[in-house]
C-alpha cells in the first residue's frame, strides 16, 4: 500500500533533483522484486525438469548483467554447463 507519506517523500526527492518539475505524481504502483537473501542470482537448472532453466532474483540490477547472464544461460541450455564460476549462483545453496 502506499501511502501519502511515500508520495510527499518521492515527491520532494524529485523536487530536489529534478528542478522544474511540477505538477505533482499522478499515480503510484507497487513493483515486487525477487531477492535472494544475500543478494545474489540464481542460475541453474530446475532439479526436478532438466529441460527448464532457471534465471531469477535479479531486482532491477541485472539488466547490467545481461549481455554474460544470456551467454551463461545458453552455455546451460547447449551444453549442459558453462566455463562461467557460476557455481556460487546454483540454488543448492538455499538447500
């Protein structure tokens, strides 16, 4: 939910670095991020369907990772592995 103390907060950061920007937020939405807990991705295979592979937990900062996430994934999908130290990222962690 958000509130109209979040809208007076977004609206005074814009105020601040936005000069001449007027006329006040129109509308608002929520956006969910997925996170893992230390902050980090998760590529890797599904461990119950070898065919699906997983790419998640991004939160807005992986578009920058882009270009290596798609070339890991492909490696993946072709291959079966990747020449990436990408073991850090595998779900199992969580396990």
């Amino acid at each position: 939910m958000i509130t109209d103390a979040d809208i007076s907060s977004l609206s005074d950061v814009a105020d601040e670095h936005i000069p001449g920007l007027s006329g006040g937020i129109r509308s608002a939405h929520i956006c969910l991020n997925t996170m893992t807990p230390e902050n980090h991705f998760i590529l890797d295979r599904h461990p119950d369907f070898n065919d699906i592979i997983l790419a998640t937990g991004f939160s807005g900062h992986g578009f920058k990772f882009a270009p290596v996430v798609g070339e890991i994934l492909a490696d993946l999908a072709l291959d079966g592995r990747t020449e990436y130290p990408v073991g850090f990222l595998f779900a199992a962690r969580f396990a």
